[in-house]
C-alpha cells in the first residue's frame, strides 16, 4: 500500500436554504485540509473560515441595525475522503466529514432573535455534517485544480434556534504528493 500526503486549498461560495435571502447572503469561505493518501481513501482534516452577510437593516425588530455584518464560522473538520485514482487527467471524489462549528454573530448584541440564539459575542460551538463532491483537474506534477459543490449542515448547538443547511460551490488546488514520500525521501 502506497502512503502518500495529499493537501489543498479551496474558495467556495456558501448560499444558505430556508432563509430569508433579503437577509441573509450568499458569503465566502476559505478551507485550506491535509490527510493521509492510501490510494482510493483519504484521512483527512480540514479548517474553514466563513463569512455570511447579514442585512441587519431588514432584521425585523432590530435595534440600532448596522447594515451588512458578518455572520462568521470556524470549523475544524476530521474526515475521509473516497476517490478514483484511475484517471492520469482527473481525480474524481466524494468527501464526508464531521463538523466542529464555533459561530459567531455580534451586531446585535446578546441574546435569541430571528436567526440565532447566543449568550454573548463569542464563538458558540454548533455540530455539523459537510459531503462533498468535486474532480481535481491534474494541472502538472502533483498539483490539481479542484472543482465541485459541498453540502453542509449544522445543528442548533448553543447557536442556532434551528437546524441550518447551506450549499457552497467552491475552486481550489489540491497537491497529490508522489508514493511513498513518507518512506524518507522527503516531501
């Protein structure tokens, strides 16, 4: 069995669902990941950054709104990864993962309203699943482009009042390190 480092970076789009989308807009995520490559699977773990506008000027019986602010989410995410190594032009795969969610909203200050509940401006952690289904379009060497579409939930943990759902197209790199790198050749 071959071992191999495999990593990336990827841009996405989240667009929640079953929002008010005068509200709430689409955002921008950065997830960068690395795992273990043992062929058709991958152990990995990954750690997101994403950011949500919120119109708090639409927010109804809001108090002193602010215009655009950031619903913001740290996710550490450990992971598998299952993929068809076959193909010297593409890497096709479906990914699933667990997430550790820390959310955070402080425009509007303390307490339950509209789209959250919360106790203070900090980060609150929320469970959640993401799967997601891309091709890396092998570039040259180890380096691919990576193109797909991710599929997320979150529960309410000390956050939401409800569960959440989001779809997020994304763009990135993955790097597909050469078979046995870890063997003491280096990376």
């Amino acid at each position: 069995m071959a071992l191999r480092f495999q990593g990336g970076v990827e841009v996405g789009v989240p667009i929640f669902f079953n929002v008010d989308h005068e509200i709430v807009k689409p955002g921008a995520s950065l997830t960068g990941w690395a795992g273990f490559d043992i062929g058709w699977v991958v152990f990995d773990f990954g750690f997101g950054l994403q950011w949500t506008p919120l119109d708090t000027n639409k927010v109804p019986g809001a108090v002193g709104p602010t215009g655009l602010e950031p619903l913001v989410r740290l996710s550490f995410s450990p992971g598998v990864r299952f993929q068809i190594p076959i193909f010297d032009a593409v890497l096709p795969y479906v990914t699933g993962s667990f997430d550790a969610n820390l959310w955070s909203f402080a425009a509007l200050g303390r307490g339950c309203g509209w789209y959250y509940c919360r106790r203070d401006g900090r980060g609150q952690f929320a469970p959640g699943f993401s799967g997601k289904a891309g091709v890396g379009i092998h570039l040259k060497g180890s380096m691919y482009l990576d193109v797909g579409i991710q599929y997320s939930m979150s529960g309410t943990g000390n956050f939401f009042e409800r569960m959440q759902w989001w779809a997020e197209p994304f763009i990135g790199f993955i790097y597909r390190g050469d078979t046995d790198r870890f063997g003491g050749t280096g990376y």
